[in-house]
C-alpha cells in the first residue's frame, strides 16, 4: 500500500507543470475570441490600482482585412480575464502590433493600420483611455494619426520611454525602404521631434529601449535573425550609436522584449537561438547590459512556436510577460526577481 501510494504521489509531482507556480512561475492562458483562429503580438501594461490590461491584434490570418485589436482586462485581486473585446477595427483594413503604455492617467493602445496587403503600407495610429477612479469600463478616443497621411511602412513594438509628465519617446521602424529603426519625441500629443534612421546591413526592426541612468541601450531585431543588434545613447535618446552586432545574444527573425527592473538589472526576453522559436528564455544582466547570464527557460517545445513576448514589472514587482503559442493562444506568466536569480535551470554567460 505504501509502494502504490509513493507510485501515486510521484506520478502527481511529475505530470505537473515544469514552470508552475511550485518552480516560482505561474502561468495561464488569456481568453480570445472564439471566432478567430489566429491571435498575435500581445501588449501588456498595469494600471495602477486597477489590475493588467493586454491587448493584441485577432482574426482569420495575419494581415487579412478582418484582424482587428482586441483587449482583456484582470483587476487587482482576481482570478479571472474579462470576456475579450474589440478595441479597434477600421473598416477594411487590417490593424495589428498593438502596444500599450499607461502615462498620467491615461491608457494609450499605439497600432499599426495597413493600407494595401504588406506591412510596407502601414500607417501609425493611437488611441487612449482616462482611467478615472473607480472605473467600471474603458471610454476609447477616436483613433489619432501620428504621422502625416502620406507616412507609410511605419510601425512599433517596443514600449514608449517616459521623459517627463508631457513628454515620452515613441521607439519605432520603418520597412518601406529596407529596415531602420528610429525615435519620435512626442508632447503632448504631438510629434516635435524625429531621430535619424539607425541604420544597418542586414537592416534592423522593432527597437526597445532600456534606459539607464548614465547610458541609454537599444536592442534591435535583425532583418535576417542570427542575433541582436544594439546602439547606444549618452544623452537621453538625442543621438545614438551605429548599430553593433550583439553575436552574444542569438535571437531569429522574431520579436523580443528588454526591460529594466526597479532593482537596476536588466532582463531579456528572447529565444537565445539564431533560428528557431520553439523556447522562449530569460537573461539577466547585472553590469548595464555588458553581458547577460541565462537563467530560466519560460517554454521549450519542439512542436510549438512562442512568439513575440511583452514584458512588465508590477508595482509589487512581480515580472509580467506575455507571448504567442503558434499564432494562436496568448499566455501570461508571473514570476518574481527572487525567483529568477535563484533559478538554476541555465548557468551559462553571454559577454559583450
């Protein structure tokens, strides 16, 4: 009886979740909308005092004119998404690659809408929310252009850099002639200012900024994968460095994300391959992104894609990310720092 219980209790411990919350990481699957098969490139953001917002963009196909940008909120204390909604839909056209920042109280959704069948056309868009106290719902803005109306190819991924209470810095790329990436300096609502194009052979795409107190970090998709591109900024994001070939980070052709967290260490989310997505990792770096040391694996499956990671860090400090599962399901983990610099899944150095 004993031997069928010690049997009973190991096969329990062994079909559970690798990355449960037992391992330091919890993890769930975000509903979508029944109807629509493909869903992709999720957006997360906490709004203070109210709970998580994701976004992301839906529909039969990617870049087919039915995807529209859908939304999920989970309030602070609950176990449960809310029913997943449209946030925008333009009428013909297909919309995706939302990103979500909180500033001042208002919820800005940054979007991309394409005007002909190829993300060369596309044109940038934002909505926005003020969150009041209290709130039951969400009041969206009608959507506002960024750019003049004959601006096409522009698009975003990374998460803005807030400069002050009217002023943040929009990260973009363009893919209308090759693959650049730049900065739009936004006040009060309005473009005052434009970077140069950061450019590079093979091109770059979808920037996210880390700043740091002395040294500003860009890290870049590569147009043919392999790995990361960076450059650098000494005074605020004003000018920046030639594009460096980061060989120490393998990253394919897919989407990533960098954050900075409140203790000063930098985390990396990205697939540590030059060209696959079947794992999605972390990476810590403690020396202001001069090396990077792996310490967790989120997902590892042959069969399975994960794909374009968002990443947070709470009030509370608890990391937020959420990612594609072949195109198809969105997930959200939850894990603290504590957590990741115990891991001891990876112990191997990346050095820059």
């Amino acid at each position: 009886m004993k031997i069928k219980l010690g049997v009973y209790l190991l096969c329990f411990f062994l079909l559970l979740p690798w990355n449960s919350a037992l391992l330091g990481m919890e993890k769930e699957t975000i509903p979508t909308p029944a109807d629509r098969a493909f869903n992709h490139a999720p957006s997360i953001v906490e709004i203070p005092g109210q709970g998580l917002l994701v976004a992301w963009y839906s529909g039969s196909k990617e870049k087919n004119r039915d995807t529209a940008i859908f939304f999920s909120f989970k309030k602070s204390g609950s176990q449960k998404w809310s029913t997943p909604r449209i946030l925008i839909d333009t009428p013909s056209r297909a919309d995706g690659n939302p990103v979500l920042f909180f500033k001042n109280k208002e919820i800005y959704c940054f979007y991309s809408v394409l005007w002909g069948t190829g993300w060369s056309t596309a044109r940038l868009f934002y909505v926005k929310s003020l969150v009041e106290p209290k709130e039951k719902d969400f009041s969206w803005s009608p959507p506002c252009r960024i750019s003049p109306f004959y601006k096409t190819g522009e698009l975003m991924r990374g998460k803005p850099v807030a400069l002050n209470e009217k002023s943040f810095f929009l990260p973009l790329y363009q893919e209308l002639f090759g693959y650049s990436s730049y900065l739009y300096l936004i006040r009060e609502g309005k473009v005052v200012w434009r970077s140069s194009y950061l450019k590079s052979s093979p091109g770059n795409l979808q920037p996210v900024i880390v700043p740091l107190p002395t040294l500003w970090l860009m890290f870049m998709r590569s147009a043919r994968g392999g790995y990361l591109w960076e450059a650098t900024s000494r005074n605020q994001g004003k000018t920046w460095s030639k594009p460096v070939k980061r060989k120490d980070l393998p990253q394919p052709n897919s989407g990533f994300d960098a954050l900075r967290l409140s203790s000063g260490r930098i985390i990396l989310v990205f697939h540590n391959n030059p060209k696959d997505t079947h794992s999605l990792n972390i990476s810590i770096s403690e020396d202001g992104g001069k090396s990077f040391s792996l310490k967790k694996v989120i997902e590892e499956n042959k069969k399975e894609k994960f794909l374009y990671p968002s990443v947070i860090q709470d009030a509370k400090g608890k990391i937020h990310i959420v990612y594609t599962v072949n195109k198809k399901e969105i997930r959200h983990i939850v894990l603290g720092e504590k957590e990741l610099l115990e891991s001891k899944e990876k112990t191997s150095d990346f050095r820059h």
